[in-house]
C-alpha cells in the first residue's frame, strides 16, 4: 500500500469518527467518497481517477443524504394529534361537534361514522383544518 492511499484510508476514518461523534447524515457521504477514493487509488495509482471517483460518490452521497434528512423532517413535522381519542360532549350541528380533547374543548367534524355519533362515544383523531379536529367513530 502506498502514501496516498494510506493517505485516502486515514483521512476516510477520521471523517467516519467525526460522523459518529455529530451524527450528521452528511459525513457519511464524505467517508464514502474518501473511501471509494482510497480503493481507487490503490487499484490504480492514479491520484486524478481517485479523486475524480471520490468527488463523484461524495457528491451522489450528499445529495441522498439531503433527500434522507427532508424526509426526516417531513416526518416530524406530522400532526401528533392524529390517532388520539377525543369524547363526544355535544351535537353543533352539520355533523360537527364539541369535543374533549387534550384536556380542553374543541370544535370537530366527524368525518366517518356519523350514524353512531352520541355524547360521550369516543373517536379517533384522523386530521385536522386549521383549529377545527376531523374525527373518525368505530
């Protein structure tokens, strides 16, 4: 093995450690294309085709990495109300209703079920509009 790619290997393995310490998504696109650079290098020994791979690989890498972090975000970005129960107290009128939810009082329209719908049935949340909770009875 020579410098270089000994070079490669090192600098691929401090990225890594860096990775596990932050826990960025972004770093392990770098350690693989430094990586992939070190395999290139020492199969070739060529440092233009290492580096041209490694930058290649990094760069698919972070743009996947992107794609994993929004999607994380859009994820937690989701409503946490959805799937809670919330108790009938009384009709408003066009399949809307007062609700106990979340310790307080809220407006709501039931979405499904609205042949069951009696107070003190309970529903399940399954959206909302703005301040307004969809609901769905079993």
């Amino acid at each position: 093995m020579d410098l270089l790619t000994f070079g490669w290997a090192a600098v691929a393995l401090a990225v890594f450690v860096c990775e596990m310490l932050l826990g960025t998504v972004y770093l392990l696109a770098w350690t693989a294309g430094l990586a992939v650079g070190a395999v290139f290098q020492w199969l070739t020994g060529s440092w233009a085709i290492a580096a041209g791979v490694a930058a290649f690989v990094t760069l698919a890498g972070s743009f996947v990495a992107h794609r994993v972090r929004r999607a994380r975000i859009v994820r937690r970005m989701d409503d946490p109300d959805v799937g809670g129960e919330a108790r009938l107290l009384r009709p408003l009128g066009a399949d809307r209703w007062r609700v106990w939810f979340r310790g307080t009082e809220w407006d709501a329209r039931i979405t499904n079920g609205t042949e069951r719908a009696v107070p003190e049935a309970v529903a399940r949340v399954c959206g909302r509009e703005a301040n307004l909770l969809l609901l769905t009875l079993n």
